[in-house]
C-alpha cells in the first residue's frame, strides 16, 4: 500500500479518496491545513494511484480504513469522498470502538443496490444472472447488495459527522446523503450546488 504524511501536528487527519481516484485528489486539503495543527495521512487505495492490487471492494478498504486508525492512534478527523466516504461510514458502524472523533462525508454512494439496478439496465441482464450476481456478493462480501446501505449504517453511529453533497451529483444522487443526515443523529449538513460529485472543502476545525 502506498502511503503519505505531512505535518507533525497534535491532531491527525486521515483522508480517503473514492473509486478510480488517488491521494492526489487531496492535494487543496492538504495545502490549506495547517502542518503545526495537524498531522495529515492518506493512502491509495487498494489497486489505485500507486498501491498494488487490481480490485477493490467495501469491505476491502474498510479493512484497511480499520488497520490505519489503529496504526495511527486517535483520529481527529476522517475525510471520504466516494466509496472513500461509503468505506469510512461502513467501518465505523462495523467497529464503532475505532479511535475516531469526527468524520466528514463527501458525495457518497448510497445504496449498493441502486448499482446492481444500473449495471442490470445497462446491460440487459437476466434476472437469473442477477440472482448469480447477488449470491457472488453474499460469498465474497458476507451481505447481498441491499445490505450495503448509507442510511442503514449512518443510524449506528455515535461520533460527530459532516455530510456534503452536491444537489446536482448524478452519480450519487443528493436524496441519499439527506436520509443519511436523518438518520445520523450527531450530524451536520452541507448542501452544495453545481458542483456536481466534486465538492471541495478547504479545511476542517
């Protein structure tokens, strides 16, 4: 696996970029955050940027999500985009003891589901085939693809979270992220407009 560090700081942040990206996608956060503040890891993700592997999947990187944190020690902050965000949700409702106190949340998938519906459209695929499909997720993933769901997992979790998402993300649409509001009941939310599965922050407190 590939990793990075920068600063020295008292609070550790940990960022975690989405699908078919890589810790570059960091780079304004990184440059904004301050280096005596804060000490800042990222990682590319399993069969990304410059880490080894050819796939990925959620709990996949959740695993490495969980060996990161106790590597590190207490996070001050976990910053997802993407499946990066979705990963990062799925840990801590899988571990909720993780030492983390605070999580943002950026243009999130929100249910699995709606990309099985997708790809069954696109290509025509049989209901058997989804049926094979579906029994796939279950033996190599443990859960079918309705399990894997935004407002299921945020409705667990105990730690402070800000959620921001794009009214116009038409890869993970907007209705998602206000269930996920709803249900995460120690949340915050930013809503953004145009741009689209790209929202950018330029630091967090």
């Amino acid at each position: 696996m590939q990793g990075y560090r920068w600063g020295n700081g008292e609070r550790k942040i940990l960022l975690l970029h989405g699908w078919e990206s890589h810790s570059y996608w960091w780079k304004s956060v990184v440059s904004s955050l301050s280096k005596e503040q804060f000490t800042i890891y990222s990682v590319d993700a399993p069969g990304h940027g410059l880490s080894e592997g050819n796939y990925i999947n959620i709990p996949h990187y959740s695993g490495l999500i969980e060996q990161l944190v106790l590597k590190h020690g207490t996070i001050h902050a976990i910053l997802g985009h993407s499946l990066g965000a979705f990963s990062s949700v799925y840990t801590m409702h899988r571990v909720p003891h993780l030492a983390v106190s605070k999580m943002v949340v950026m243009a999130s998938p929100g249910e699995m589901k709606e990309f099985v519906a997708y790809y069954q459209s696109v290509l025509g695929l049989s209901k058997r085939a989804i049926n094979v499909i579906g029994d796939y997720l279950i033996e190599t993933l443990g859960h079918g693809p309705d399990y894997f769901s935004l407002k299921r997992f945020t409705s667990t979790l105990e730690l402070s979270g800000l959620i921001i998402h794009d009214t116009d993300d038409k890869e993970a649409p907007y209705p998602y992220a206000l269930e996920a509001h709803q249900n995460w009941k120690n949340s915050e939310m930013v809503t953004t407009t145009g741009l689209g599965a790209q929202p950018k922050i330029s630091g967090v407190n």
